[in-house]
C-alpha cells in the first residue's frame, strides 16, 4: 500500500537520509536482477559509466577490494571503492581516493536517486531495497566524480546480487575465498555456493580466482567460465608466503622481497595476492605499467574498519575489532589471534544473526577462546540481510556445549564491560557481526587505535 512507501521529505538532514535508507526493503522477495535492473536503467545505468573489477567470495571480499584501491591509488589512479557492510558511517561504503563521501555529496545522491526508486512502489518488480538503492548511490557517485576504475564488492552471492547488473564487457571478476555461508539462500554445498559466486564471470571477459582446494569446486567455477567464454585465471594459494608477528604482516609474491601489509593476518597474504593479479591484468589490458614502489606502497597503506582492527582503551586494555561472521572468517581470526597473542585465550564479546551456523562457528573460534560474554544488537544499521539477531541466551548455551565458559548479557555495551573485566592481559575480542561493532562504538571511541 502506497501509506508504507518511504518518503524523502524537504528539509532533510544527514541523518533523516541515513534514516529513510534504513526504512527500505530488506530481504524482499527475489525478483532476480529485474528490479535492481529496471532501476538502475531509470538512472540512466550508472553501473556501466567506468571501469569496474567485481569481486566476490565468501571471505576476503572487503580486504581484496581494499588493497586493489589501494594498489590503484598509489599509481595516481582514482579510485571508487563500494563496500559493505559499514562499521561506523554509512559513508564508509562509498569511497573514492580512499576517503568516504561527504555528507553533502550523500546528501545529494539520495535526493536524486530517492524519487526514482518511490517511482517503482507500485511497478511489476516493487520498490527498490537498501542494498539496491546503496549500489546505486555508490555507482552514481563513481559516475559523476568520475573515477577512472570502480572496486565493487558484491552483497550476498553474486549471480543474483543487484552489483551483477554491471554489463560492460571489460568487467574484471575475482572470486575470493568460498566457503559455507548464506546457506539458505545459496544452497548448502561449497559447489552450489561457487555457482552463485561464478555468477559474476563476464562472457567473454576475463576472471580470476582463489584456486579452491576441492576439485569438484575448481570445476564448478571453470564450468560456468567455459559456458560464458570468459578467461579464467586461477591463483593457487600453495605458492604464497605470509608471515605474522609483532612488526606486521608481510607477504613474499614472485620471490620478491617481503612486503608489509596494511591489513593483518596470514590469510591477508592471499587477499593481497589476488588484488596485486588484479592490478597486473589491468595495466596489462590499459597499457600502463606497475611500479614495485607503488605496489609496496599500496598493500602497505590499505586499511579497513572491523578488520582485525586493534585498539587500546584509555586504561591499556587491549580490544580486537573484527566483524568475522562465519566459520571461515572466524578461523583465520583465531589464526591471527594465536600469532600475535601466543599462549594467550582471549574473552569474546559475541553476537550472531540468526541465519549464521553457530556451531560451526564457535568450533572455529574455540582454541583461543578463554570464555564467552554473549550479546545482542539492534537490527538498525544497514546490514544486507533480514535475518535477526540471534539471543544472547542462545549464543551462550551453544557455547556451553562447545566446552566454553559463557554468560549471556543483552546489552552490547555491558557486555565488553563485562568482559574487560575478566580478560586480565589477554585480549578482548569484539566479532560475530559488522552490527555489533556498531552498536559498541560508543563505549570504544575513547580508545586509541593500537601501535603496529
């Protein structure tokens, strides 16, 4: 009914279009790429106005969008970068050159963009959902600055996800880490998810991916790129060494010197690997050249929030913020955690949607675990799914059965109180969800970000 339509009213601040995104659609019947298609068209196709690498996975999406920016940055290139989901500001999705959009440049965008996702309401396909209409304010943004290359980071899947209506034939796909995720809506094997992640192979383009170490899942992938005659470029992960300590995270690539990256963990190596393949097929295609110090530069630079962020409170308490939400995300965290803090188990602040496998998740983070303060969050805030939040209460006796101390404590906030007071010197680790990093910024913005 036309009653529940959002509506964009005059005299609108920051935070009434920050406000009037989240009243969107979530979750909304599958329509295919219909609606998000039909949209963007009454745009005028901003998706198709500049170069764009598409990349998608079930883990390293974000970080390998980061450091291909980054890389492209540092060779004087300008860069628009669409990420989600966001930790702080919904202007973290929408970069260019590395800095989110202004508030008065958002401002703008949703003025303009707003009106045509109303005008849908009533078609065939409905009204546009927040994720179809944060790609369109991302793609309108790049189309307008312009930027010379757009990194898109895909949603949830990819066949199906609305950044799949990207149809220029120079598109670059790259297929990150696949592991179980989405499960309901993208089939319960690691082949049927690779499927959906494949969905973003150009026909007759080119693609490159993360070697998976299951053949069946390899073929999966070379069979959807041989239907689409797109090239397809696997990189095997066997030939890549990373190394983790107190000075950082360094990674060896073509028998060069180690490179320091801007993001932690052993598992980054990998992300900086295919983003550093990435940016040698473009200067390949478009006819300029990698520079060593700009490559070394651009891995060293990249930053995301959320990502194995690490904060120190006023009072030395050390805090790992990262928003690993499943069993693949949540074991290179503990891998990192176990490098860094050796002999060390930290106490987990943690919260989950209720669409995640839990015990899968709470095996992975097991063996560095010391206890579990179980917490809740709010579902505002822009996430790219419907599902909710998953009980405390739940959380925790989940973890009991996992052989985890555990107590559940609804409010987010007194929940890392809570656990900074047990943690002793050990870590205290805030993840499960992107939301609950968001919901606890306030107690963790008098912290300072840790020395690396």
């Amino acid at each position: 009914m036309t009653h529940s339509i959002p509506r964009l009213h005059p005299g609108r601040s920051f935070r009434d279009a920050t406000d009037y995104l989240y009243r969107l659609p979530r979750g909304a019947k599958s329509s295919g790429l219909a609606r998000a298609g039909e949209f963007y068209d009454r745009l005028g196709t901003p998706q198709d106005a500049v170069r764009t690498v598409h990349v998608a996975g079930t883990a390293g999406k974000g970080s390998v969008s980061t450091f291909l920016a980054s890389i492209l940055d540092a060779h004087g290139w300008r860069v628009g970068a669409h990420l989600s989901p966001h930790v702080r500001s919904i202007l973290e999705r929408f970069q260019v050159a590395g800095a989110p959009i202004t508030e008065c440049a958002f401002l703008d965008l949703v003025d303009r963009i707003a009106p045509v996702a109303e005008g849908m309401a009533d078609s065939d396909v409905g009204m546009p959902t927040f994720f179809e209409v944060a790609n369109a304010i991302a793609f309108a943004h790049f189309a307008s600055v312009p930027v010379d290359y757009a990194v898109i980071e895909t949603g949830i899947g990819g066949l199906l996800d609305a950044t799949n209506t990207i149809r220029r034939p120079d598109k670059l796909a790259v297929i990150t880490r696949i592991g179980l995720d989405h499960t309901d809506m993208l089939g319960d094997t690691e082949s049927a998810i690779a499927r959906h992640k494949a969905g973003i192979l150009p026909r007759g383009g080119h693609g490159i991916a993360l070697r998976h170490p299951s053949r069946e899942v390899r073929r999966t992938i070379a069979t959807v790129a041989q239907e689409r005659r797109c090239v397809l470029d696997q990189l095997d992960d066997r030939a890549i060494s990373c190394d983790i300590s107190a000075a950082g995270t360094h990674v060896r690539l073509h028998d060069s010197e180690p490179m320091k990256l801007g993001l932690e963990g052993r598992h980054q190596g990998v992300n900086a690997a295919l983003a550093l393949r990435a940016a040698e097929f473009l200067a390949a295609r478009d006819g300029w050249s990698l520079d060593p110090a700009g490559v070394r530069d651009g891995l060293a630079d990249a930053t995301l929030p959320g990502r194995f962020e690490r904060r120190t409170t006023v009072d030395g308490q050390q805090l790992v913020l990262d928003g690993a939400h499943n069993a693949v995300k949540l074991a290179a965290l503990t891998s990192t955690l176990q490098d860094l803090y050796p002999g060390q188990r930290s106490t987990w602040v943690l919260a989950f949607k209720d669409d995640k496998d839990i015990d899968a998740a709470l095996a992975a983070l097991a063996p560095s675990a010391a206890g579990i303060v179980a917490t809740e969050f709010r579902e505002t805030g822009g996430g790219t799914g419907a599902a909710s939040c998953m009980p405390a209460r739940k959380v925790a006796e989940r973890a009991r059965t996992h052989g985890l101390r555990s107590i559940a404590v609804e409010c987010p906030i007194e929940a890392v109180t809570m656990a900074r007071l047990v943690a002793g010197d050990a870590p205290v680790v805030v993840s499960g969800s992107f939301l609950l990093l968001s919901a606890v910024t306030s107690v963790l913005e008098p912290a300072r970000s840790a020395h690396r």
